[in-house]
C-alpha cells in the first residue's frame, strides 16, 4: 500500500492557511512537537509516523479523526461526524475479501485440473 505524504501535506497546509494558524498553534492544539509538524508540512523528511499523529493534528485541525490517514492511504476521509472506521473490521473486511477470492481461484484450479486430466486421458487413448 503506497502512502502519500505529499497528499498529507497538502490537506494540512491548506487547513492551516484556511484556520489562519502558524506551525507553532497547531502544534500546541495537537500536542505534537513543531519539529514533526514542521517535517510533515514541508515534507522533506518522509519517514512512518503513527497513526495517533495523524489523529491528533487531523482532530486539532477540526477534521474528522482519520481523515489525514485515509488521505495518507488514498482513500476519500470520512466526513466529520461520521463514526470511525474500526481498524480491526477493516481488516476483517479486508481478510474476508481476500478468502472469497481465494475460494474462486481454487475452484478454478480444479476446474483446469480436471480438464487437464480428461485431455491426457484423450492424448492416452490416441496412442494405443
């Protein structure tokens, strides 16, 4: 899963600017040190930052809590005021999606097996 800071950067410089704030104001509303605010907003250093940062400027912006995670994972951000998105049945969703497909495949698989047999078979009875 590619993760777009720039994309991040962008949605919190434009708050930001739209809030009127510095570096320093959302900094303190967020409890996260200017320096990572700073790294974050320039995107100059990219490096893994945890979700409850993400959460905590997202919330100190006035955005819904997961709205700079769904933006940093290219999804649409929820709405403000909609529920969060419980992570474990995200992945459940996920892991459910996944065993379905698998399921498909192998039955397709079967399916091949059982033509390839009956073609051996055929090419068998060619030769005698």
């Amino acid at each position: 899963m590619t993760e777009d800071w720039a994309a991040v950067a962008r949605t919190i410089n434009e708050r930001v600017l739209a809030l009127g704030w510095k570096q320093r104001e959302l900094a303190e509303r967020s409890q996260v040190s200017q320096a990572i605010v700073r790294e974050i907003q320039n995107h100059k250093v990219e490096r893994k930052r945890s979700d409850r940062t993400l959460e905590a400027l997202s919330v100190a912006l006035g955005l819904h809590p997961q709205h700079l995670v769904a933006v940093l994972h290219g999804r649409i951000p929820p709405a403000l005021g909609q529920p969060r998105e419980d992570m474990e049945d995200a992945v459940s969703a996920r892991l459910a999606v996944i065993e379905r497909r698998l399921s498909e495949i192998t039955e397709q698989l079967a399916g091949l097996q059982t033509d390839i047999t009956e073609l051996v078979r055929r090419d068998e009875n060619r030769d005698v």
